[in-house]
C-alpha cells in the first residue's frame, strides 16, 4: 500500500457487491462488480432506477467485456434485481472494452419494436468502438507498435505483445449497435427525475 492509499476512506468498507448480484448504494443505485481476466481484476457497474419516455425501469452505466460468466451474471441480474422492469438505455463512458464490450448485446437483448433500447455514448468513442470491433488496422499488430515506438516504448518484450494483439479487441467487444444517441460536452442526462 503506498502512503496515499492510506488517505482512502471507503464508506461500504470491504463489503462488495456478490457475482451477479448488486448492492445498493443509494435510493435508486445499484454497484455491480464483475471480474476482469486482466491485471485490473474488475470493472465497477452501475444499475440506476429511471424513466424514459414515460416507461420505468432501468439505465446500465457501463457493460463488461463481452464473455460468458459476464453475460451469465448479468442474466441473474435481470432475473433477480430488476424487479419485472425493462432494461431502457445503456450509457457506456467511454470505448475501453471492459466499458463496452456487452453493450451491443444488452442493447439487442432488451429491445423491442415498440421499444429500442438505445446505447448513449460520445461520437468519438462509438466511432473508435465500431472501427475496432470491426478489425480495422490500428488497434493492435504492427501499426500499434510503431505508434508505442513512436511515442518513445523501447522494450522489446512490452512490442512483441502488441504486434501480438492484432485481433484482441473484437474478441471483448464483437459488436457495437448500429444505432445510438450522441453524447456531448455539456449535455445533461436526466436519469430517475434526476438531471
């Protein structure tokens, strides 16, 4: 531990949320907590009570790589912690996979006709999502490493894993839906009556 994480004060102390489960942090917030197969072991979601065009139900803040025990936990979550109600947005923060990667299936698992359930995210990071769930050039393999090269990575074993990595990001993110609603800088988000 170093001499700044002593400062950290954690108001729910080591309780966590149980796989597939979630834990109320406040009236209307839920924490989910799903592993990771990576050094960083987890992703901290987020489940929130809203209503959307006069429907109620629910908003997921970030969505988990795209692999099985993900998509299990979030099938227990569905059947046990959203209370009959429908899953009406997905707003992902950003275009890491761990942020986005079940987003075009959620997305797809709660949508309806009558009923789409939207992916909300800024423009850059869905365009940069689409182009790297799609294995475009760049996001791994050799124009990867000449970028880290550039920019100054000298270590040879650190230029091997990214040369390596040439299709690595659509097997955690395989898609991204079609559709979805811009976010922008000083956009307000009412979420639960709250904006």
């Amino acid at each position: 531990m170093n001499e700044l994480e002593r400062e950290l004060h954690y108001p729910l102390g080591d309780t966590l949320p149980a796989p597939g489960a979630t834990l109320e942090v406040a009236p209307g917030v839920r924490w989910i907590r799903m592993a990771l197969p990576f050094a960083l072991d987890h992703i901290n979601l987020w489940l929130l009570r809203d209503t959307l065009d006069g429907r109620e139900g629910w908003t997921v803040v970030d969505c988990c790589i795209s692999r099985d025990e993900a998509r299990s936990q979030w099938e227990q979550i569905f059947a046990h912690e959203f209370e009959g109600l429908p899953l009406l947005r997905v707003i992902v923060t950003h275009m890491h996979p761990d942020h986005i990667g079940l987003a075009d299936w959620l997305c797809a698992r709660w949508s309806t006709p009558e009923h789409p359930c939207r992916l909300w995210m800024s423009a850059t990071d869905y365009n940069l999502a689409r182009i790297g769930s799609a294995g475009s050039n760049g996001f791994g393999g050799d124009s990867a490493a000449l970028f880290f090269a550039a920019h100054g990575l000298r270590d040879p074993l650190s230029m091997e894993k990214i040369r390596e990595r040439a299709s690595y990001y659509p097997t955690l993110v395989p898609g991204v839906p079609r559709q979805y609603r811009r976010l922008m800088d000083g956009d307000v988000v009412a979420i639960g009556g709250r904006g």
